[in-house]
C-alpha cells in the first residue's frame, strides 16, 4: 500500500485542498530542480542515475517548444546483481514528516518498455526504511500526467530518496516532478484508471 492510498486508487484522487497555502502561493516543491531546467556537466543539476553505468544513462531532452527539457534516463541492457538489475533516477534530500500528506506529481512516458510500468518512491537511505508512498506508474509513448496522494509514514530528511525505476531495457522520459505538502480535508474521487487501451478480460 502506498501511504493510505493503493497506487491503483491513488490515481484517482483530485486534491481540493482549502488553506494549505497563503492565498496567491503554491506550496513549495520539495524536490530541487524538477522542471530540470538546471544543467549541471550536461545533466540536470540535482539528479543522479543509478545501474550498470555501461547500459543505463541520464541525459537531458530538449524541448520541441523550445521550452525547458525534460530528463531521459535509458538502460540499454537490465540484467547482472544487485543495483544493476534496474534504471533508476533518483535525488536525495526530499524530506518528509511523519504523518503530513503529500501530493506526487510529475508527466512522463516511455519507449520500449515491454511492462509499461515505472515504480516510484520515497525511502529513507539511512537504515532503508520506506517512507510511506510507493506507487507504479503505468507509462505509454504518450506523455501522460500523474498524480498521487500519500502519507508520509516516517520522517527523513536528508537520508530522504526519491527514486524513479524500472528494471527492463528501455528509455523513461520525465518531467515536471513535484512533491509539494497539502492539507487534505476536501478529496474527491474522479477516474480510478486511466485507459491503458487493453480489453477486460473478466467478464462483467
């Protein structure tokens, strides 16, 4: 379960949250430079990629627009032991408290990638406790939006990871990463699933 909500109903909360912020402000995004529009070496500053560092590299996309890029993670090849059996993109420091809810949002989609699923999640390094939201992203070569509600389990700063991964060849392309703390007094549940374009195989 990730924080109070399964990842399959998370994807079907709407946030209608009054008072979390001072009237005219957004909350502030716990996670550095998630519109990785900071390049650091020509990698987006903040972020860094975990795997067998012969298949699996972290790289920036530009924009068609001509706005800010996006993030392209690819693995090449997914086998081996231990931290080389996936791709991952993670960054450190996106600290959480204990008991506060928070919204996951971020935009993404994915090329060869038989699964179609990317998993993400907080953990916290220092004793690899999990921090209360874990969820799977179902990704297509469309971008699509996502969103999730969870609530922090434990508290972790600095020891905090986000962590994007998938353990398969294929590149994840990502943008628009958000974690931002919300006052959850006023939910409403819209569409549970998106349409994957796949058949129900379970009658009625």
């Amino acid at each position: 379960m990730a924080g109070f909500l399964t990842p399959l109903l998370a994807g079907a909360v709407l946030i209608l949250a009054d008072g979390a912020c001072p009237a005219g402000e957004a909350p502030a995004n716990l996670v550095a430079n998630g519109d990785f529009s900071a390049v650091r070496d020509g990698r987006p500053a903040g972020w860094e990629a975990s795997g067998d560092p012969k298949t699996v590299d972290l790289a920036l996309e530009a924009a068609s627009d001509g706005g800010n890029p996006c993030a392209r993670l690819v693995c090449t090849r997914c086998d081996g032991a231990g931290g080389w059996t996936h791709a991952m993109l993670l960054q450190m420091g996106v600290a959480v408290e204990a008991g506060r809810t928070y919204e996951f949002t971020c935009r993404a989609r994915a090329e060869g990638l038989a699964g179609r699923t990317v998993a993400a999640a907080i953990s916290d390094t220092a004793g690899w406790h999990p921090c209360g939201f874990e969820t799977d992203l179902v990704v297509t070569p469309s971008w699509a939006s996502y969103r999730r509600l969870f609530k922090a389990s434990r508290s972790a700063g600095r020891s905090a990871r986000l962590q994007i991964w998938y353990t398969e060849p294929g590149t994840l392309y990502i943008d628009d990463v958000r974690i931002v703390p919300v006052d959850a007094g006023r939910i409403e549940f819209a569409t549970a699933l998106p349409d994957v374009g796949a058949k129900n195989l379970v009658p009625n």
